[in-house]
C-alpha cells in the first residue's frame, strides 16, 4: 500500500508539484469525514491535492504523473512482497532442517541411553 508519506514524498521531491505539497495537510482536513472510512491515506491525499490544483487552477497536477508513481510504487510493494514470501519459504526449509537434527540428536541419545542400560 502506498502510504501518504510516500505521496508528500513524491510530490515534494517533484519542483512540479511542491508548491501543492505544502497544502495538502490543510485540503485533507477539509475532506468530506463520510469520505474517510472509505478512502485510505494515499487516496485521500491525492484527492485532496486534486481537488486544491482544481480550485487554485494549478494546472501543473498532473493525473499522469501520480499514475505512473503509483503504478511503480504497486511494482515496488509487489517485489517487496514476493523477497519476504522467499525469505519466509528459506527460513521455513532451514526450520524443517534445524527440525530433522533435533529428530536425529534425540534418536542419537536415546540409543547412548539403550547402551548404558545394558
């Protein structure tokens, strides 16, 4: 998920959009609060940014740019997800391994154990 901090980021590091960044604190506070329950963070943010370029005539928002951010973003969070799914597969297998010497030590000392008794 794409955060709101993410969003501020990507608009405050764009000369574009900075102006707007500063902003967005005060349009988001001014969301309809039906709204909210509904529409997470990043959503809210590019909402209200939207909504203060299309009452301040800021013509530099540009709907493309927020796409492309956020489709790289989805990409990024994608990739994320699937190095924690193959780590967590690793430490999985390494458990199962750690598992099967724990299996063959106590095998191990049980027959110490036989051979003591007789």
């Amino acid at each position: 998920m794409v955060t709101e901090c993410d969003l501020n980021k990507f608009l405050k590091s764009s000369p574009k959009y900075a102006g707007m960044a500063g902003g967005l604190v005060g349009a988001a506070m001014m969301m309809p609060v039906a709204a909210v329950p509904v529409v997470g963070g990043i959503a809210v943010t590019y909402l209200a940014a939207a909504k203060k370029a299309k009452e301040t005539g800021d013509e530099s928002f540009s709907k493309e740019n927020v796409t492309r951010y956020l489709q790289e973003e989805i990409e990024r969070r994608n990739q994320s997800i699937n190095q924690k799914l193959s780590t967590i597969e690793q430490l999985q297998r390494e458990i199962t391994a750690d598992q099967q010497q724990i299996s063959e030590c106590n095998f191990v000392l049980g027959q110490l154990a036989n051979e003591e008794e007789e």
